[in-house]
C-alpha cells in the first residue's frame, strides 16, 4: 500500500511538471508572438516593369 502511494505522488509530481514545464513554453511563445498588423508587408518588385518601357 505505501509503495502505490509514493508512485501515485511520484506521477502526480511528473504531471505537474509537465503541466508547468507547459505553460512556461506556451507563455514564452506567447510574449514572442508578432502580431500581423507588426509584420512589414511584402512589396512587389515593379522594377521589371520599368525596364520594359
């Protein structure tokens, strides 16, 4: 019965760190996220269109 116990703590603690281990790597994603308004759009290249004239 005690060694079910301390293995029944010992995967509740894995599980928590996991579950934290988690949250730490969604909150960094989430603070290095660039939002699309932010991003530089692109700009077509329109030079070839002067060459041609």
């Amino acid at each position: 019965m005690r060694n079910d116990e301390s293995t029944s703590q010992s995967a509740q603690a894995e599980a928590a760190e996991r579950e934290a281990a988690k949250q730490r790597i969604l909150a960094q994603a989430e603070a290095e996220r660039v939002p699309v308004d932010d991003m530089t759009r692109a700009v077509p290249d329109r030079r070839w269109r002067r060459d041609q004239r």
